[in-house]
C-alpha cells in the first residue's frame, strides 16, 4: 500500500495531461530528425565546397568555412541531444507507473 496518499483524480488528471502532450506533438521525432539532419548535411557540403574554392578570396572561404563548421556543431547537436523516442519511452513509464500507484492506492487497505 501507497505511503501516502493521493486521490485517483489526480493521477487520472496528470495521466490526461501526459497523454495530450503525445497527442499534441503526433510528429514522429525520428522522422523530424533524419530530416533536419539532411537538409543541414546539404548545407554543410555547400558550405564545404565554396569553403574549398579556389576561385574566392580568402577572407570569403574563412566565412564559408566558419559556416561549415556552425553546419556540422548543429547536426551534431541534434544526433547528440535530441532523443525524441527516449522521451516517448519515458512518457510512456512515466503514465504506467502512475497507473500502477493508481491500482495500488485504490485498493483496499491491507
């Protein structure tokens, strides 16, 4: 039995809030992802080769090259830290291990 105690209309209003999150944001994170990481990989190759080019000043290729660089610390950032499944996953403990001290704290005591 629960410790303490709190009313089911609590976890049933908490479960509610979680479960409008997920609908909330239906966007399959991984799909977001994998394409941020294309459109930033296109960039990065452009960036990269005027980065390279013979035929513009130095100073120009610095800039592309700094750019490049930004490019790559932005993709990188996104495969690093943005996880969206594993907050997914959470989410989903989370509201079974809210529904779990539901069942618990709605039975009689013991």
């Amino acid at each position: 039995m629960c410790d303490y105690v709190v009313s089911s209309r609590i976890f049933k209003r908490f479960l509610v809030r979680t479960r409008r999150i997920r609908l909330k944001f239906p966007v399959d994170p991984q799909q977001y992802r994998e394409q941020a990481i294309v459109q930033l990989t296109e960039l990065a190759n452009v960036a990269h080769n005027r980065a390279t080019s013979k035929y513009l000043p130095t100073a120009d290729r610095q800039k592309w090259s700094r750019i490049a660089t930004y490019v790559h610390k932005a993709a990188n950032s996104i495969l690093k830290d943005y996880d969206g499944y594993a907050i997914n996953e959470k989410l989903e403990e989370l509201t079974g291990r809210v529904e779990e001290l539901m069942e618990e704290a709605e039975k009689p005591g013991e």
